[in-house]
C-alpha cells in the first residue's frame, strides 16, 4: 500500500512569489490536513480537508489557501511568500467512522525555503 | 480546545539505559492521545495511541506509554533505549468529540540523544 506522498521534496522561492505544494492521500482515505514545521515552533496546524470540503483552520493569514479534489488529493497554495514561511510543510491522511481516529499518516514533507 | 505540554526539550541518554519522555495535556472534554517519532529529515511516525481501554499502551519498537487521567500524563517509556532510537518524539492529543474537533495537536517535541 502506497503511503501519503508529497511533492516536490524541496522547493526554493522568492520572497513576494507564490508556491505549491502537493499531497496524495492513502487510498481511502478522505481527510488530509496540512501542517508547517518550522525551526523552533513544532507542528503548528494549517488546514484540514474531508470530502472535498474545508473541515477546520489553524491560525495563519488567508495568504495560506489549499484545496481537495475529488480522488482526494489535496494542494496547499502560499502566496505572497515571506521569509517567515520558510519551514517543512507536513500532510497527514486519516480515516474515521464517527467511533474513533486512526490516528494521522503522516508524508515526508515538503521543505520551503523562501530566499 | 486542547494543549500539549512537552516538559523536555531534550533529552541525552546511554544506549541501554532505561528514558521516560513526559508528556502532559490539558483538555475540558475526553481525548484520544498520540505518540510520533520523527526521524532527521523524514515526516512523523506513528509509535502508539491511546482511544480507551487499558491504561497501558503498547507500540512499536520496545516503546510503551500509560494514560492517566487524574494527572493528565501520557508518558512514554522504554527500558532500553538504542542509537538508532536517537529522534524527535512528539506527543498529540485529539478531542473525542469529532466533527471540526477532530484534528490533532501537537507538543513542542522532545529531542531524545542516545550516546554510546
């Protein structure tokens, strides 16, 4: 079974420039939550998607966007980049029934530096 | 909402000596509790979960971890710790509830050295 993958492994951009991150979740799983590592701080969550729809937002501006299609991949869009938004951004896939969390899979990241 | 305290932000330890890394949560309702290891360059691992039952949790790789809820503690252990066990171990909690409550959060980390 393919696990929760995430592109690219490492992006460089510019400060004021936008990025993209990617997310495939495990198959069948519906939910994907997006969260920033950076030095110092510890996972800090950002965003969870669940059936195509935006379930629950962390405190960060609206500058950090993401979207769910319909196989349940998911983007994370960062515009207007900041020095700050240097960090290793982690996406998680889960599953559950109402009775219970699984528990989160988690990618290997994607590691944003902003120049 | 739920907060998670990693009382250690490091901690060294000799290869074959027993570690204890704490974890304490604050919540005003029930939680399922979570520990991840992370290892340099890598994303999270799941070690171990608690959703109820027994106290005592079993995970992988020799780790275990007891929920007490007088105390709001959900430490990790292992008695005999290895170099390559040598990585960040995030404790996270999640509201039983569900609905928008079911994300989890997540400690600050705490960075466990193992030296020969």
């Amino acid at each position: 079974e393919a696990g929760v993958t995430q592109s690219p492994t490492h992006l460089i951009k510019t400060r004021g420039q936008q990025a993209t991150l990617r997310c495939s979740p495990i198959s069948g799983h519906t939910s994907v939550y997006w969260y920033q590592q950076a030095l110092g701080l510890g996972l800090q969550f950002l965003l969870w998607y669940d059936e195509g729809e935006e379930r629950n937002r962390g405190n960060f501006p609206p500058r950090f966007s993401g979207r769910q299609f319909p196989n349940y991949s998911s983007e994370l869009n960062v515009n207007a980049l900041e020095l700050d938004d240097s960090a290793l951004y982690l996406c998680a896939s889960s599953s559950y029934s109402g009775t219970g969390l699984s528990g989160y899979t988690f990618g290997s990241g994607t590691r944003l530096t902003v120049v | 909402a739920q907060s998670v305290t990693q009382l250690d932000s490091q901690v060294p330890v000799f290869e074959e000596a027993p570690v204890e890394l704490r974890c304490n949560y604050s919540s005003s309702v029930s939680v399922y509790l979570f520990w991840y290891v992370q290892y340099p360059n890598q994303g999270l691992q799941l070690l171990l979960k608690y959703l109820s039952g027994s106290t005592l949790v079993k995970g992988i790789n020799g780790f275990e971890a007891e929920f007490n809820k007088s105390q709001t503690s959900f430490h990790l252990r292992k008695p005999s710790v290895h170099i390559s066990d040598t990585a960040e171990y995030f404790c996270a909690v999640s509201d039983t509830s569900g609905g928008s409550n079911y994300k989890l959060t997540f400690g600050k980390g705490t960075l466990l050295t193992v030296n020969p």
